[in-house]
C-alpha cells in the first residue's frame, strides 16, 4: 500500500505534533486566508471523515466561525451535487 506523506500532521511553528483533528484542520484553513476545505478534501489530504463535525469543534474551542457555503460539484457519473465548503477569513 502506498502511503502519502504530508506536513500536516506537525506544527511547523512549534515542531510538535497536532493532537487532534480539528488542530490539523485549523492550521490548515487559517495557514492561507481565504483557503477553504470541502469534505471530500478533508478524505484526500488527510484522511478525516465527518468534516462538520470538525468544524463544529474548531468553533467551539477557537470561537472562530467558519465561513460556509453551498457549491455544486460534478459526480464520477456526470451529475451534478451540492457539497459544502468551509473556510476563514
């Protein structure tokens, strides 16, 4: 099995690792203002399911709200569907 490497799972300001999902996803989407993050990218990059539940956490332990909006992406079979992306401003 081929295994991704990626940088997400160290802080780089402080060289520790993050302890929880929500620390990844936050330094991530505040990393780059304006960078948002849908569900199906939270699975590819990182491997976390149940984004919104992430989200409700960073709210809840940073005050932070996170920006929302519903888009429409294309299917694997030619349809069309409604997904979520968050992000900070």
């Amino acid at each position: 099995m081929k295994t991704k490497k990626n940088i997400y799972g160290i802080n780089p300001e402080t060289g520790e690792r993050f302890k929880a999902q929500w620390e990844v996803i936050w330094y991530y989407i505040k990393s780059k203002p304006g960078r948002g993050i849908t569900s199906m990218e939270a699975i590819t990059e990182f491997g976390f399911t149940r984004l919104s539940a992430i989200i409700y956490k960073i709210e809840e332990c940073t005050g932070y709200r996170a920006e929302r909006a519903d888009i429409f992406v294309g299917t694997r079979y030619g349809g069309i569907v409604k997904v979520r992306r968050y992000w900070y401003e």
